[in-house]
C-alpha cells in the first residue's frame, strides 16, 4: 500500500531533522517572572555583599589553613578540595550531606531576625537556619565553578509542615535537583510534590513563582463591566 510508505518516509524525514532544545525546566513546574534587580530583597543585598567581602579570606585559607578563621572555616575549604573534579552529580550529593551536619536554629530559638540572611563564615560560627544552609551550599558551589544561571536559592512553602522553608535549586542536565537542609538526599524536582515556590534568587537575579494552575485562573477571570 502506497500510504504506509509515505508515512514511513515522512517519519524518516522528521527523525532526521534539526534538534530543537527542550526550554529549560521550570522550578517545581511553576510559572516564573524574573526581574533583575533585587531592590526588593535588601537581606539578600545584605547577604551578597558580605559573601564578596568574605572572598579574601576563603582564598587565604585555602592558601593556608592556618590562615582560616576557625576550625569549621578549614574543614570546609579541605571538604570543597575534596570535591573538585569529581562528577557534578557527586559534588552535589556529597556538598549537601556536608553542610547539613551544621547545626540548626529555629527563629523562636534564635533570638535573631527571620530577616537575617547568614554568609558562609557566619553560619559556621553559628547554628543556622533554612536560608543559611541553602546560600552555604550556594557559594561553596560558586567556588567549584558553577555559573550563577545554574544556581537559585528558592524560598517555598512546605505544605506538609504549614510553614516558609529554604532550598537550594540547582539546574543539571534538563533537570532540577533539590539540595535540602532536611535531607542529605539530592533529589529531582519531580520526586517532591510539597514545596510550592514563592521566590528565588541568585546573584544576578530574582524570579517570582505563580502555580500554572492559577495563572489559568487569572487569564480566565471575566473582566468587570461596572462603569460602562
């Protein structure tokens, strides 16, 4: 029959054309607004600046440990050593069990601002909270040479527990892997259904999040005819 031919030729023909990339994966399927400035983020600010006013003394003390600021500085710098040139799926995994043997805060243990973002060297003198955990496995990623665009910081709603929590995003191959201060596991994306996204952030940019379920609402909601 002359039909199964065509569709067989047909499908030849499709199979050998040019790839076309998947769009990158969005964080937890979410729809994302991004703005480039972070005026609206003045703890994140805070944070950034000091993390680069922190940069000296990580290369001294990678230089020479004796030059480290404590003992917890050094065993970091000997631990991101350890990680370099391993596998990125390895370094991953590895970081997030590292730096989820920090001690941890609550806020109504803390005594602090929930406002109050951690740089790394901070954090290490201190029990943590979410955000800490997440901008410590952040930066030290930065330092093994992963670029910003890679890299979120994303603030979520754990609808299990009813409360605000941290993550660090990290995007690897099409895919979004899950650095938790809850888990040593690094886990896809789509192995977690109870974080819903409200903001993220790197050092270049936020995004906002909005569930695509709800922007299909909102373009569906019919427009107000009072005044006409």
């Amino acid at each position: 029959m002359v039909m199964p031919a065509l569709m067989a030729f047909a499908w030849v023909l499709l199979s050998v054309g040019p790839a076309v990339a998947a769009p990158p994966a969005t964080l937890f399927g979410s729809i994302e607004f991004r703005a480039e400035s972070h005026a609206a983020l003045p703890q994140w600010r805070r944070t950034l600046g000091g993390i680069e006013s922190e940069l000296p003394r990580y290369a001294a003390c990678a230089e020479e440990p004796s030059q480290c600021t404590s003992r917890a500085a050094m065993v970091w710098e000997a631990h991101l050593a350890s990680l370099s040139g391993l596998p990125r799926e390895d370094q991953l995994r590895r970081l997030n069990r590292f730096i989820n043997q920090w001690p941890r805060k609550t806020v109504a243990a803390s005594g602090s601002s929930p406002d109050h973002w951690a740089t790394p060297l901070e954090f290490m003198g201190h029990p943590g909270n979410a955000e800490d955990f997440a901008i410590a496995k952040y930066v030290s990623l930065r330092r093994l040479g992963w670029p910003p665009e890679k890299l979120r910081m994303a603030i979520v709603r754990d609808r299990l527990r009813d409360h605000g929590h941290a993550v660090l995003a990290v995007w690897l191959d099409g895919d979004v892997i899950i650095l938790d201060s809850l888990t040593d596991a690094a886990m896809p994306q789509d192995r977690i259904s109870h974080y819903e996204p409200q903001y993220s952030v790197n050092e270049v940019a936020r995004w906002t999040h909005a569930s695509a379920a709800a922007a299909l609402v909102s373009t569906r909601e019919p427009r107000s005819i009072e005044g006409r």
